[in-house]
C-alpha cells in the first residue's frame, strides 16, 4: 500500500463518522449478542419441548428441574409456564427498548457538546468562524457549558428535542423530522417501563388501587422495527454534525491534549512523527504522515 498523502482540511473529516457513533455503534452490537442469544434459547426450548413430546396439562417437574422446591409451585402445569415465558419474552422487549433509547440519548448527549464545542459560532449563526480549540488553547479551563442545550435535546417530547436541535445548529436532520411521532411513541412507552413497571404511569399510579394493570406489550418485531429506526436516527445526527461542525476537530483535540508532553524545542515535523504514534491510541484509525505534519502546522499557528 502506498503512502498517504491525505491532507489535513480542518472543518472536512477523512473518517465517515464521528468516534461518539463508533462507541453507540458497539453499544448496539453489545445489544444484539445478547438479545440474539435471548431469542435463540427461547427457539431452542421450545423445540425440545416438542421433541419431548410435551403436553400443555403436564406437570411442570416432568420438563424442568428447579433449584429450589418452592420455584416450580407457580406453575400449575406446561401450558402455565409458557404463559410465564411468553410474559418475560415481553418483558425482555421493553427493557430491550429502555437499552436502545438509553443507547440513543447517551450518543445525543455526547455529539451535541463535542459539535457545540468544535463549532462555537453556530449558536450565534456564524459556523466555521471560531474554531472552539482555540478557546481551549489560550482560554480559561473548562470555558463551554452547553448542559442546557443537552438538557433540551435528550428530555422532554421529541418536538421539543428537535426544536433544540433546531436552535443550536439552524437546521435538523430530515429523517429525524420525519420520525418524531414514532419517537415519542416510544418515549412515553419507555418512561412507562422504566417509572411504573411496565404499566401506563398514571393509571398505575391511582391510589388505593390493588390491582395491578396490564404491562404494556412490545413485540420482537416492532422492538427490531424500533432499533432500526434509532440507528437511522442517530446516523443521520452523526452524518450532520460530523460533517458540518466536528470535521477533525476530535483529532485536533487529541493533539491538544497531547501536546504538554511533547518536546517543543524540536521542529515541528517531530511532533507530528509523535502525533502519528500515538493517535491510532484514541480509536482513530492511523493517519498519513502529510495529515499529521498538517494538524500540527494548524493546531501550533492558531
């Protein structure tokens, strides 16, 4: 392979995603190992339950052995206990929801920051003019708080949230704009997991009610429906703000961070051989010797 002669564009990115999707990006993964493998027992347990031969008035000891005497009493029969698992089948799809939209609002709650940071001057209408390292450069220790921002754009209805997004960066992403219904549809179903058990959170919160209400149900196919819609979402943010407000601006802050190390009597090319070492450390892929030489002639001028 030749040598790259890429060259370092400050506000136009070589990578095609920002490091904040990469880490959203193994989070998902992480989520599909495990509901994957969910799905696969419950496929396989039913296949030997019917290779067993097994009837729904069976006992529920001629299939399964407990640890505990006590655990096999709350099933009267099989049929009994395949209602049980059928519940915690949905069970595991809302709580598989909380996990995508934890997954979404965590990514949403670092992008908008690092873009904000990278890109000071979009708040006032005036993107690409000041470069947000150079604040940190010659600046005052931690000069940006943008926690009302994030606050407004991770909490509250998606309307909300998008008018939020609206205000800091001018613009939103279309395929989030064109999906904010089934966002919220999914919001209030995950507040209802995670605040009242599964349960409408003001039905279930009626007092002297001794009842408990209906858990709410998610199907496998609409929570894969749900996940790939939140992928969507979260790429269209990305490819937005990445390309428009970060461009190279984590790489130049790995510099800046790395730079108090570095020998300084040295010329620059130097530095940026130490550059190229260790920038791959930081989850970048590794950088041409022109980009390095590049990122340090910018990042040392301003």
């Amino acid at each position: 392979m030749g040598k790259s002669t890429y060259q370092f564009d400050r506000w136009n990115p070589r990578a095609k995603s920002s490091w904040a999707w990469r880490v959203f990006k193994k989070h998902n993964i992480e989520f599909q190992r495990m509901y994957t493998s969910f799905d696969t027992g419950r496929k396989y347990t039913y296949k030997n339950l019917g290779e067993n031969g097994a009837l729904k008035n069976d006992e529920i000891e001629k299939h399964f052995k407990f640890e505990r005497p006590w655990e096999s009493k709350n099933f009267s029969d099989i049929e009994d206990w395949t209602v049980a698992f059928n519940e915690l089948e949905n069970w595991v799809n809302l709580n598989a929801l909380v996990a995508i939209l934890s997954n979404l609002e965590t990514y949403i709650a670092t992008i908008i920051p690092l873009a904000l940071e990278s890109d000071i001057g979009t708040l006032y209408g005036v993107p690409h003019r000041i470069d947000g390292i150079e604040i940190l450069k010659h600046g005052k220790d931690k000069p940006f708080d943008f926690d009302d921002i994030v606050t407004s754009c991770t909490k509250g209805t998606w309307g909300s949230r998008i008018s939020a997004y609206e205000r800091a960066f001018g613009r939103v992403p279309r395929y989030l704009k064109n999906h904010v219904s089934e966002l919220d549809v999914m919001r209030n179903l995950r507040n209802n997991v995670a605040h009242a058990f599964g349960r409408e959170i003001e039905a279930a919160r009626v007092s002297g009610n001794v009842k408990t209400l209906p858990i709410e149900r998610l199907s496998r196919n609409r929570l894969l429906k749900y996940q790939a819609m939140v992928w969507k979402v979260t790429k269209s943010i990305d490819a937005h703000l990445h390309n428009f407000h970060i461009g190279e601006y984590q790489a130049v802050l790995f510099y800046h961070n790395l730079y108090p190390s570095l020998n300084h009597t040295v010329h620059p090319s130097m530095r940026a051989v130490e550059l190229r070492k260790k920038i791959g450390q930081f989850g970048i892929e590794s950088q041409g010797k022109e980009f390095c030489k590049g990122l340090v002639a910018y990042y040392e001028s301003i």
